[in-house]
C-alpha cells in the first residue's frame, strides 16, 4: 500500500463518510492523532499502520498513482 498522507487519509474518510471520531474509533487510537495527523502530517508509523489498516478492513485502499488519494477496493 501507498504512504499514507493528510490528504489522502481526508480522501478515504470521505469516502467511507467518516468523521476524525470514527477513524479513530476504528483505528484504535485517540482523536487528537488523526487531528494532528491531518493538520501537521506528524504521526508514527505505528499510527498511520493502524488507519490504513482500518481502511483496508472496510474495503478501502491508499494510492499514489499521479498524486496521493485513495480508493474503494471492489
């Protein structure tokens, strides 16, 4: 899977129509790390393997093709 960035962890949670809460509820980690995930881009590995994780379970992939986003698997 592609790195996970700001902007396309906002792609995927409109995607999906999740709010910061749900992520994070999902993702198992606290809602100021996605916050500040998506304002600064700082978060650990660790934290960006869970979301991408949380993604993947509800079908949900991060790309990098010509930019950074993501997409729904079929």
């Amino acid at each position: 899977m592609a790195e996970l960035t700001p902007e396309a962890n906002r792609a995927a949670r409109a995607i999906l129509k999740w709010s910061v809460r749900e992520l994070a509820e999902h993702a198992g980690i606290a809602f100021s790390t996605v916050h500040r995930f998506e304002t600064t881009g700082a978060a650990t590995d660790t934290t960006k393997d869970k979301i991408k994780a949380a993604y993947l379970a509800h079908k949900v992939e991060i790309t990098n093709g010509d930019g950074t986003g993501a997409r729904l698997l079929r």
